[in-house]
C-alpha cells in the first residue's frame, strides 16, 4: 500500500462545507474538531469528539477552522450508536459484534474517563473484540473554560458526561485488527514500583528501596516529557506525567500506574518524525490492510514539536489519551481491515 492510498484511508482535513456534503450524501463517518464546528454539522451516520490538534494530510496543525473526516469501513451491517455511562461502561465490549470493530470517544476529565482507564482491562470481552478510540479534548486555552465532548452525529447529541461507541459489524470473510506504534522504550535508569494502582501517587520504591516519588523526580531532574514505560504482558505501554507537586509530595498522571508493574523512564527519542516513519515501516513493510481509523497524542504533538511537520503515513486527531482495548499515553493507533 503506497503512502497515498493510506492517507485517503486514514481520513483528511477538510472545511465544514465539503464535511457537510460528505454527510449528506451517505455513508459512516468519525470526525473530530472544535465544538463550534461540530455544532454546524448535519445529522447523520457520525460519531464525533472535540480536539482543535491534528496530524493532517500537510502536516501537524491547530485549528479551530477544520474538521478531520475519516470514513468507517462499513460492510457487514449496521453500525449501532451507544452512550455509555459510569454503570453501563463495563459492557462496552461486551454488547459488541461477535466479528467486527468499536470506536470509541471518551471525554477528557469525566468520570468515565477515570472509571475505564482503571478498569477496562477487566471488562468482559475486552482483548477479545477490537476496542479502539479516543479521549476527546479542548485547545489548551480553553482549559476551566470549556469542556470536552463525545458526540452523536444521528442525534445531535453533545456529551460531556458520557462515552460513546459506534459498533461496526464486518463480513465474515473479514476481520478488524488493532496495533500500536511506541517510540518509547524503557530507559536503563532506576526501577520504579508503586504500592497502589491510581492517577495519583506519594510513595513508590526505587530499586527495591521507599522514596516519595515527586521527591525523586525533582532531585533528579527528570525530564517529564518522557513517560514511564512497561511491559503490559508483552507490549511496551507509557505512563505519562501531568503534574508534580512536590509541596504536596504527589505526582498525577494522565493514566493509572498499576502495583504489579515495574516502570522505568523512557529513553529519549531525538526526532520522533523519522523514528515514526521507520518504525512504520518496519512493523509491515507497506502490506497492512486498509486503514480504518488511527489517532496519536497531543503530549506527542507538543513535546516533539510536531506542528507544521509531515507524519504522512497515518493521519488523525492528536488526543487527549488513545485507546487500543486499554487507556494508552503517547502512543499512536490505528485499525486496519484484514481479509
């Protein structure tokens, strides 16, 4: 598959005239963008988040003025349309096609947002149906001053509270297969543990011995652009640093840390826009299937200063946390469609 058949599968920018016609003519679509625009667009057969960062197909930008479309590879049914709030959440994967694929839009800062990034690893069929999706967010900005949505584009519905799923059935001569590219590889400084699983912590151990964890991050002058990094049963998921409060002797994250894992930080990655390209195309040598949905981080688009460069490969919203079954940091993913 050439660079230019996985752009136009991955989905484009584009304004909200050409968005609108998309709609209006047919079809499933997943679409990110700012509120306001959102609010502009027709109803039909959309599922939607608000983010004004993006990888588009003439490189990174922020924008309030663009939409990101990326049709849905539909051909084996229906879709179904569901909100999901914090009691329903667990059946998620559960109410999924026996063979197809979920897309996912998660507000930022909910309480869904906190309740399945703790738990979703524990829901019922999760790693056995593909989960994929977002944490929709807002321009930095607008932090305290706007919220982040999921949106239902059959109802019009703006969501601040609530997740909502687009479940896509698929043929049976197909199938949906989700995958990930980390840059991020654990470094050879210290081992960290963690007593408790949770967004928050005080106290770890540092090679086996008690520290406060603020404490040893200041002292040691760590880089907290660079997550912490594990082994989640055989692939290299990120923690990522949101704040460190050493008054208060706590470090939040924006996912869990687990008390069954060992973390170490991240080794640096010197120019994530080539390493992202070779480790493409190192995972399949241009053969992947068509690519039906993909998102990287915001904390990617910022730290590695990603506006106005090309990532032509695989294009999208730049998030607020991806969703690859579980909550991911820092981390690209993408569908593609085998068969």
């Amino acid at each position: 598959m050439n660079s230019q058949t996985r752009q136009e599968l991955s989905g484009r920018m584009m304004g909200l005239s050409e968005a609108t016609a998309l709609i209006r003519g047919g079809g499933y679509y997943s679409i990110a963008g700012d509120e306001l625009l959102l609010r502009e667009l027709p109803r039909g057969h959309w599922i939607g988040g608000t983010i004004p960062y993006f990888m588009g197909q003439d490189g990174g930008v922020t924008t309030r003025d663009q939409l990101y479309v990326a049709q849905v590879p539909v051909s084996g049914g229906v879709p179904l349309m569901r909100f999901y709030d914090q009691i329903s959440l667990e059946r998620v994967c559960a109410d999924a096609p026996e063979n197809g694929f979920s897309i996912i839009v998660i507000p930022a800062f909910s309480a869904v947002h906190s309740l399945f990034a703790r738990n979703a690893p524990g829901y019922e069929d999760m790693y056995l149906k593909p989960l994929i999706g977002w944490i929709s967010g807002i321009h930095l900005d607008d932090l305290g001053r706007a919220s982040p949505l999921a949106v239902n584009g059959e109802t019009l519905e703006f969501e601040p509270d609530r997740a909502l799923v687009m479940h896509v059935p698929l043929p049976a001569d197909k199938y949906a297969h989700i995958d990930i590219i980390n840059l991020f590889t654990p470094g050879d400084g210290d081992s960290i543990r963690f007593p408790a699983k949770g967004f928050s912590v005080g106290e770890c151990r540092i090679n086996g011995e008690p520290a406060n964890f603020a404490r040893y991050v200041t002292t040691n002058a760590i880089d907290t652009r660079l997550p912490l990094v594990a082994d989640y049963s055989g692939a290299m998921i990120n923690v990522s640093i949101k704040a460190v409060d050493l008054g208060k002797g706590v470090v939040d994250f924006y996912a869990p840390v687990f008390d069954d894992v060992e973390y170490r930080f991240a080794a640096p990655v010197p120019d994530y826009v080539s390493a992202f390209q070779q480790a493409l195309r190192a995972r399949d040598g241009g053969q992947a299937g068509p690519v039906g949905f993909s998102c990287n981080c915001v904390l990617n688009y910022l730290y590695s200063e990603l506006e106005g460069k090309r990532v032509p490969s695989l294009l999208g919203p730049m998030t607020y946390g991806e969703v690859a079954y579980q909550l991911l940091n820092q981390t690209l993913v993408y569908l593609t469609i085998e068969g």
